[in-house]
C-alpha cells in the first residue's frame, strides 16, 4: 500500500484541458485516486443545493426521521432522482461520462447516487458508517475494476468540514489495511467547490468530521459494468414512464436495457423490444 512522506491526490483540469482523462485514467490505476476541478458552475451548484435540502425534507416526510436515524446514517439522501426528477440530469455531465467510458465501458450502469448533507459539529458523526473506512466495491476480482465512483463537491472540501478521506494504494488489494494503518496514512480529498472526485470503487475511504459551522454537501455516484446488480431498480423505483423520457445514454446508465424478464411474454419478444440489449458487459 503507497505510504508516501506526504501523498498528494493528483488534481487535473476539466475545463480545456486535452489529457485530462488519460491523467485520471492513469491515477487511478496507480494510487486509486483523482480530482478533476471545475466541473460544475456555480449556478448548477447553488440550484442542486437547495433542490438537495428539499429532497432531504421530502425523504424525511416519506419514512419518518426514527427509520432512517435506525439506518445509522448521517445526512444521507437515497433516491434523490425520484423526490426531484433534476438529480437525473446529473447523469449527462460528460466529464462524468467520459471517466465510465474511459474505466468501464459505454454498457456501464448506474450501481447507486447518494446525496450527502453532513451537518456541523456532531457527535455522532463518527459513530455512523460512512464515517467508518469502507470500500464501495467490497469485493477483490484479481485487480479487474468493476466499479468507480465519480463525486461532485457542491462546498469547498477541507478536513474541518468533513471531506472525503482515502487512503492512497488502498485499492486492487485482497487484504484489508489495519485501522490503525488507515487512520495514519488517510488524506482528505481537499478541492474546490464544483470539483469532481474519482475513485477505484475498492479503494478504502471514509468521511470526516465536520467541525464547522455550516453543512458540507456532495453527491456520490458509483457506476458498475452492467451485469452487477443495482442497489437501487431505478427503473422500478422512478417508473418506466419517466426512465422512457429520458435520452438513450441515460436510460442506459439507469438500468432500463439491463433488465430481467418476469414472464415468457417478456422473454419471447422481437431483439428491438427485448428488456436487455445484447453486449451489455
């Protein structure tokens, strides 16, 4: 595992840059890690802010604040996509797109987009999961990847507010680093506001402990090759009539030509209305 004097997370530009995405390519291979900066305005950022605090509200007003403080999670926002319909338009950043492309392939999916709004100084913060090191993709296929994560900072990430922390060479490995280990060698994802974080899916990483005064919010996305089941059926849980909306790339990302028949009428059906698309993989 790399254990630098001092480990730096390569940071590249987005924005008129021509190799930025070998450079990220190449990170993540190496250390398991990148930042690619500017990548959203700062108007996408003001509007996918209070989107995220409504969405929050309507989760809470869904399932109650006692189920979901049960879940042992802090400021999470599952399924953001079906409480605002917005959220899904995040799947057409081609930064973004062009990271799964350039890692998993046009076929990938979209495994899960988390919201998170980590509230100021508490307590709890380090008693909940994803405050914990943990790895999204907990499972070592002899150095395959099969999932990356691709996180966009809506606040500044320092190591007061919480940024993300990730333990650089962690990722690829069959063996889990000791805690002990981790804690020693963890560096926080400190970017700009509008950043975009990348990550080997099985990289050890944790959140940390915000200790100022104001929320630190970001949105997750993990993508997978297409035959790894989701967390979430988006196509079921946001309804084909709004999945069948959406552009082709989108719908892909979504699941909707990765789907399982549940009836011979569904199996037995012309290539052009079949469920799946063949070469998904």
């Amino acid at each position: 595992m790399r254990a630098d004097p001092d480990p730096v997370i390569p940071t590249v530009h987005g924005k008129g840059q021509r190799d930025w995405l070998p450079r990220v390519v190449e990170a993540l291979r190496e250390v398991g890690c990148a930042v690619v900066d500017g990548v959203l305005s700062s108007d996408l950022m003001s509007d996918l802010r209070a989107r995220m605090y409504r969405a929050q509200q309507k989760i809470v007003d869904e399932l109650g604040e006692e189920r979901l403080q049960a879940a042992n999670e802090l400021g999470v926002l599952r399924l953001m996509m079906k409480a605002d319909p917005t959220f899904i338009h995040l799947l057409e950043i081609p930064e973004m797109l062009a990271v799964v492309d350039a890692t998993l392939s046009s076929t990938a999916i979209l495994h899960l987009q988390n919201g998170f709004i980590l509230p100021a100084t508490d307590p709890a913060a380090a008693r909940v999961f994803q405050s914990r090191f943990h790895r999204d993709f907990p499972r070592y296929l002899n150095g395959y990847l099969a999932s990356v994560n691709v996180f966009f900072a809506l606040d500044d990430y320092t190591a007061d507010n919480g940024g993300t922390r990730v333990v650089l060479g962690s990722h690829q490995r069959d063996q889990s680093p000791a805690v002990d280990q981790m804690e020693r060698l963890a560096v926080t994802c400190g970017c700009a506001a509008g950043s975009m974080i990348v990550f080997d899916s099985t990289l050890w990483h944790a959140a940390g402990i915000n200790t100022t005064a104001t929320d630190r919010l970001g949105i997750n996305h993990q993508f997978t090759r297409s035959y790894i089941k989701q967390q979430i059926d988006y196509v079921r849980a946001l309804g084909s009539e709004l999945v069948e909306r959406q552009a082709p790339r989108t719908q892909q990302l979504l699941g909707y030509y990765t789907r399982v028949v549940t009836s011979l009428d569904e199996y037995y059906q012309p290539e052009e209305k079949r469920l799946y698309r063949k070469g998904q993989g």
